[in-house]
C-alpha cells in the first residue's frame, strides 16, 4: 500500500509527490474520477516492471471518487 499526492496525471498514469508512477486501470477507477492535486491511498502490484493499482482510496475528498 502506498499513499501519496498526485502531481502528474497523463491518461491513466499517475505520479505521486514521492516519485512513484503507476498504472491506474479503468477497473480501478476512471480518468475523469481522479485529479492532480488528489491524495490517493492505493494498493498495487508489479506486472511487467510497471506498478499497476489493484484498489484506490481518495484520502481528502468526501464520498471518495467522484460519480462516473
């Protein structure tokens, strides 16, 4: 599990405040439903050397992702 503050959002990669990129799958949550600037709390795993999220929690927006 890793938490962090997105800075970098392009399609459905994201980089986090620590560095860290990850895969955000459309099953796991839509682009327009994540923002730069949201803190995310996320489970992932490695496949094929990239880090793709298997679950996301929104930490500072109330009811969690927005509707799709």
């Amino acid at each position: 599990m890793i938490e962090g503050r997105i800075v970098s959002l392009q399609g459905n990669q994201v980089m986090l405040n620590n560095g860290t990129m990850v895969t955000i799958p459309r099953d796991v949550a839509q682009p327009t439903e994540i923002d730069q600037g949201d803190t995310i709390r996320l489970n992932y795993e490695v496949r094929n050397g990239q880090n793709v999220a298997t679950s996301l929690q929104m930490m500072d927006r109330a009811g969690g992702l927005r509707p799709r």
